[in-house]
C-alpha cells in the first residue's frame, strides 16, 4: 500500500506561511509530502526545502513525490522535528522563513493494519512512528503499572473510564500477555458500561490515542522544542502548527502566548524589570478551523486546528 494521507488546511496553511520564492522551509512532519509539495510550487530556483519525518515509509513516499534525488532545493531528513535545529544547522542552514508541522497520526500510519495505530483492525500491538525504535504499545500495555496506565489514558486519552480499563489491562495480562490491537479492545469494551459506547465514536478511540502518544514521546517532543523553532526564525518567518486534540493544541497555544508575552514581573509593577523580550506575535487569536467543504471530504479533519506565529526581532 503506497504512504496517502490528505493533508488538512493545506490552503490554510500555504496562505499563512507568506512564501518568499527565494526563502528557506521546514516541513517538519513530511509524511505522503501534501504541504511540501505545495510549498515547493511556490519557490523559485534558489528556495529550499527540508522536510523531516521520522517513519521510514513516509521518507521514501515523500521522496518519490517530491522528486528529491533529482530536485536540488529538497533535502529530505529521516528524524524528529524536536531535532529539527540541529538537522538544518547540518544541512549549512543557519535561519529559516517558515516551519509546518502537521500533528498526529497520518491516514497511512492507521490504514496500514500491521503498524498498529488502528483499533478497526487486528494487528500486532505495535504503533511507533520510528520503526527502528525498539519498544511498542504491546510493552507498555503488559509493561507499566495500574497506576501508570490510569495516568496514561487520564492525561494522554482524557479517557472519564481510565481507571476501570487500566483494571481490566492488568487483571487480562496476569491470563496471557496482550499482543494484539483486537485484543486490546475488547478490554476496553468490557471496561466501560454499553450506554456509555451508543455515542463519542469508537470506545477504544482515546485509550489508542493515549498509548501511542505515550509510546512515541508526542506532547514532550512538542513542548521542548517550539521554542528553538521559533528561534530558528528569520524576521517575519512564520511557523504553522496544525493540531489533532485539545492536548496539543493547549501545548501550542500557550507557547505562543509565552512567545509573545514572555513578561514575568507581577501584574502591579509598573514597569517591566525581568528583561524578558516578545520573540514574534501570535497571528491565530483563535484557531483556524477547516471549512464545510473540507469537513464532508475529510472526516478526519474535524478536529483541526491550526495556530500561527511570526517572528518578529
């Protein structure tokens, strides 16, 4: 199966990147190459892509479709954006005039049954992003504590049924070890009451949700590393995050407020003592959501949002 994924608020987003022909770009997150492609239309001769993904699959998709061997302004990179200033910087890449990053999990990464991202099919528990890391969703689930697994699907699925399905994990993995995603979720069905399954979509939604961003470090990568992306902006460079839940979106949010406001003098001094200087402006006051048609096209899409930033010196 080739790597497809539609891209969300693409037009959005190209619109809010403000391309420079000339200028330099990071696709932080590749995957099938949607948004790259597109920026790729906009540059001239001497503008530069770099995009960074971190599944090999979408690596060697986005490669094709980008026509990178053949093309000198792409640079494709297989890592983690959180490594992005260090990638660019080993590109010759000292400052950049745009960065997107399109959060979550690609259609490909879930329709492709044996990667284990999707509780619509029966596969190997596994769900890494980087196929050359060694641990899975299936050591987690057989791994981790009760306690652990409550805060897991707590604070990473914001799953009201956490505690009873952590209870029912343990009590199954003591008969037999937990390898498989179908196995999985017939636990999570038997944990929480059948009223409560009529409505909210799958019931295993957020416990899958929650292991694969435990799994695959999603939020501590996103929290620790906008700020070294926004500093790799030059003057007016703008970074696009799209975001796939409130968790992400909450991290981006106030990351560019902080960015914008960086103050920390109390609210009754008069005038600011902390030294702390604005890096740029926030440009999304409030998210910018996809439209009615994007919406009956993409199902998938109705939870974005997508926040901008601009550096400003």
């Amino acid at each position: 199966m080739g790597f497809r994924h539609t891209s969300v608020l693409l037009e959005e987003t190209i619109e809010n990147l403000l391309i420079r022909p000339d200028g330099v770009y990071v696709d932080g997150t590749l995957g099938g190459g949607g948004h790259s492609s597109e920026i790729l239309k906009h540059l001239s001769s001497t503008g530069t892509l770099i995009g960074i993904d971190r599944d090999d699959a979408a690596i060697s998709a986005a490669g094709e479709r980008l026509h990178a061997a053949e093309d000198d302004r792409v640079h494709i990179v297989r890592g983690n954006y959180s490594e992005m200033p260090d990638i660019v910087r080993s590109l010759g890449v000292t400052s950049v005039d745009g960065i997107v990053l399109d959060l979550g999990v690609s259609s490909y990464q879930l329709d492709t049954a044996d990667r284990g991202f999707s509780y619509m099919a029966d596969a190997p528990l596994d769900m890494r992003m980087d196929r050359r890391e060694s641990g899975t969703a299936a050591d987690i689930v057989n791994g981790a504590s009760q306690k652990e697994l409550f805060r897991i699907l707590r604070d990473y699925g914001e799953e009201k049924f956490a505690a009873n399905i952590a209870k029912h994990i343990v009590a199954e993995r003591e008969k037999k070890r937990i390898e498989t995603t179908g196995e999985l979720v017939e636990i999570v069905r038997a944990s929480i009451p059948m009223k409560m399954q009529k409505n909210g979509g799958h019931p295993a939604k957020r416990t899958f949700q929650a292991l694969r961003i435990e799994l695959n470090g999603e939020l501590s990568a996103l929290s620790d590393s906008l700020d070294g992306m926004i500093s790799l902006l030059n003057d007016g460079g703008r970074i696009c995050v799209i975001t796939f839940h409130s968790l992400e979106d909450r991290i981006v949010k106030s990351v560019f407020r902080k960015n914008e406001n960086p103050c920390t003098c109390p609210p009754n001094f008069p005038v600011c003592v902390c030294g702390k200087k604005p890096t740029g402006r926030v440009i999304t006051r409030k998210p910018i959501l996809p439209g009615e048609q994007e919406l009956e096209q993409n199902t998938r899409s109705k939870s974005a949002k997508l926040r901008v930033f601009e550096r400003i010196f």
